[in-house]
C-alpha cells in the first residue's frame, strides 16, 4: 500500500460501511419476489446439488449456525451478493417445494420432504428462522473504481 492510499484509509476518508440485519426466512423468500435481481438465475454453473442444499436446511431445523449473506449496497435498497448466492436460491427454492430434503445426518426423518411436506412444527421452526445479512457500502468518500475493487477484494475473500 502506497502511503497517499494507506494515508485515505487511517484518516478514514476512504471506508466501507457495514449495516447488519436479520431477516426470517420467509421475508426473505417474500423480498426476493418482489427484487430478482439479488441472484441471477442464469448462473447455474455453480449450483448446489440437492443433498448440499438439503444440509443447509437442516442446520436451520437443528439451529446450527449459518454463515451471513454479504450484500453490496450499490444504490440506495439495489443490492449485488457478494456471499451468499447458493443460500438465497436454496431458501426460495425449498420454501417453493422445489426440491425434497435429501442426504440428512442428523434429522434423517426429514428426508424426502419438501417444504409442504414437513410436520406442521418444523415448518413453524423454520418460519421462525432468521438468516444474518451484512450490507456493504460505501461512506460516500469512495469512488465507484474503488468501491470496485473492494468488493472484488472481499469476494474473493468469500470463494
């Protein structure tokens, strides 16, 4: 780091902001009607066979923890994910019945539900559920080339 760059960031002229939230699993299904645009479903050369998508599930029903979603804030309420992409489409998609719960270590006797499917007590707990988000964004100081770089740096973080 050259020290005009190392100078911006000790004076805090150039920084990330972070706002985090929670959201329950179902507001988010909800949201993602009404704003498609936080996962690009033509992306599907890194898509998650069912039985990974089916262990994130679980560890909601078992209440393991779940990584955060990473969102870039890049206008006010437009977001780009940063991390996170599979956990979105996994979330919608199960709440959606589109895939049955498969290759389960701990709660087997859920495999082969889908959403729809599941005792009427595990769909609460599920309802119930929150997933933690962390916006990024810019303090305003930053340019757009820069504000690029840092999420492409963060991302790669993520990989």
């Amino acid at each position: 780091m050259n020290d005009n760059t190392s100078a911006k960031y000790t004076s805090g002229e150039e920084r990330l902001l972070q706002e985090h939230d929670r959201l329950k699993l179902p507001e988010l299904v909800e949201k993602m009607k009404h704003n498609p645009n936080y996962i690009r479903m033509d992306d599907t050369h890194n898509d998650w066979d069912n039985i990974k998508k089916s262990k994130l599930i679980e560890s909601w029903i078992i209440n393991f923890p779940v990584p955060p979603l990473i969102l870039y804030e890049t206008a006010y309420h437009k977001y780009k994910v940063v991390d996170g992409r599979q956990r979105i489409k996994t979330i919608v998609d199960y709440f959606n019945n589109k895939f049955a719960l498969t290759g389960l270590e701990v709660a087997t006797q859920f495999n082969g539900c889908t959403y729809n499917n599941l005792p009427i007590k595990i769909q609460r707990v599920l309802d119930r559920c929150n997933i933690n988000i962390i916006n990024v964004m810019s303090d305003g100081n930053v340019n757009t080339e820069e504000m690029a770089k840092f999420v492409e740096v963060l991302a790669e973080r993520y990989k």
